[in-house]
C-alpha cells in the first residue's frame, strides 16, 4: 500500500533547494516520489506504509527546511542558514549533471 504526504515547509526558494530535498528524501527507504510545488511551499512524498511523516519531516529540518509553523527563534535562523547550504548543494548537482 502507498500513501501520499504533503508538508508545508519554509525556506524553500529555488531548484536547487528542490533538488537537494529530492536527492535526500528518495534516499529513504520506502520512498517511491518525491515532488515540489514551488508556489505553496510544499513537498509531496509518495511512500510505503513503512515511512512516517516524522521520519520525512525530520529529514527536512535536518537540511534546514521545516514544516511550517514548526521551528521558531534562534531555531528558525539556523533553519534558515542550513537551508542556504542546502540550496547551493542542489545548484551545484544540478550544473554537474
């Protein structure tokens, strides 16, 4: 059985941010697709019953980019921060490929 998530997160400004949570999230076990709507904020995640949402969420605020509404502070700024490494990552895999 398959099941469909959509997280609403921050900091999501480019492709390269999409290809970097696209790259980590299909890393996961179970993980089947990973998709992004720049324009709501969103990640959508096709997964096995196997995959919870903590699991996914989790990742995404490892790579700076939390669930909205999730992180606050001095949290949000190191959020922020991640995310813009994260963002150079994924731009830099993408010219490379």
């Amino acid at each position: 059985m398959t099941i469909s998530e959509t997280i609403r997160i921050d900091n999501l400004k480019c492709g390269g941010c999409g290809s970097t949570i696209k790259k980590t999230l299909k890393n996961i076990e179970g993980v089947n697709n990973v998709s992004i709507d720049f324009d709501k904020d969103e990640v959508s995640v096709i997964h096995t019953e196997g995959v919870n949402r903590e699991l996914l969420t989790d990742a995404l605020k490892r790579m700076g980019y939390p669930e909205t509404g999730t992180t606050e502070g001095l949290s949000a700024v190191a959020a922020t921060a991640k995310s813009f490494v994260s963002c150079a990552i994924g731009r830099m895999s993408d010219n490379e490929s």
